[in-house]
C-alpha cells in the first residue's frame, strides 16, 4: 500500500473552523475534551490578527485537513536564541501511520531552522507511549531533570490582583 501525498501549510484566515475541530479532537483523545475555551474567534484574533504570536500549520490528504500543528517561539538564555516550542500535534484517526505526523513535524524543523532556532520543545502526556515513540524515533529526547510547572486560574488570578 502507497501512502497518500501530504501536503503542508502555513493556517491562514479561513482556517479556524478545522484547527478548532482538531483541537477539541485533541483534547477529547487526551481525556479533556471539556477544558477546551478557544472558540474560532479566539484563534482568529491570535493566529491571524495583527501581530500573531502563535501559528499552526495544517497537513492535507487530497484537500482534506488531517493534522494540525500549533506552535510559538520560546526562547532560550542559555543560547541566546529563540526556540519553537510545539504546544499541540495532532493527526485525525483515520489518517495515522501515513507520514502525517512526520511531514508536519518536518515542516516544523524546517521552520525552526529557517528562523534560527536553537531546538523545538513540546511536553508529552505520561501516559502517551505512541507520541514518545514517534518522538524518539525522529531523534526527540526526553528533558531530564526538567519538571513542567503551571500556574493559573484562581492563583494566577490572585498573584495578578497583588
């Protein structure tokens, strides 16, 4: 069996509907299907406004939307230079294991390099062995020593109020 032509692109204005259904789509597969608040007006304003700080790139199998990868660039002082860091990769169900993940996250290294960047960085649920295993297999490796940490809501809200 043949795999499909997978054709990468840049999100653009007009794309918020499908970026949102893979997100809910995201989210649900990891369990949070709730916690979604972005609506398409939200990506709109953030993706597309006037100075954009987040971007997605879409793959598509014969026109058909099938992955998203939504990114921002970080930065690193330790090098002195920007990073990307991934915040979402997903691919729809039925176009797994075609070289979808792997165009998109290629697109994604290409784009690093072409800005300069230092590294890509995402963080990976520790239950998702697929998504480590994919990542490893593209040379990924794990941050040892590094634990993620977040505030928000009702503390961040407090830490804000003074």
């Amino acid at each position: 069996m043949t795999r499909p032509s997978v054709r990468v692109r840049r999100a653009v204005a007009g794309d918020e509907r499908e970026i949102l259904r893979m997100i809910v789509a995201l989210a649900t597969f990891e369990r949070a299907g709730e916690a979604v608040e972005a609506t398409e007006e939200s990506l709109a304003a953030l993706m597309f406004g006037d100075d954009p700080n987040v971007f997605a790139d879409i793959a598509e199998v014969d026109g058909r939307a099938v992955g998203l990868a939504v990114w921002f660039l970080n930065f690193s002082t330790w090098t002195g230079r920007h990073g990307v860091y991934l915040e979402d990769l997903f691919v729809d169900p039925d176009a797994r294991r075609q070289g979808v993940a792997q165009a998109l996250f290629g697109a994604l290294a290409q784009e690093a390099a072409r800005r300069g960047c230092a590294r890509i960085d995402c963080a990976v649920l520790d239950w998702n062995r697929s998504a480590m295993d994919f990542y490893e297999s593209l040379g990924a490796r794990r941050s040892e020593g590094w634990q993620p940490w977040r505030l928000d809501g009702a503390a961040l809200a407090a830490l804000a109020a003074g």
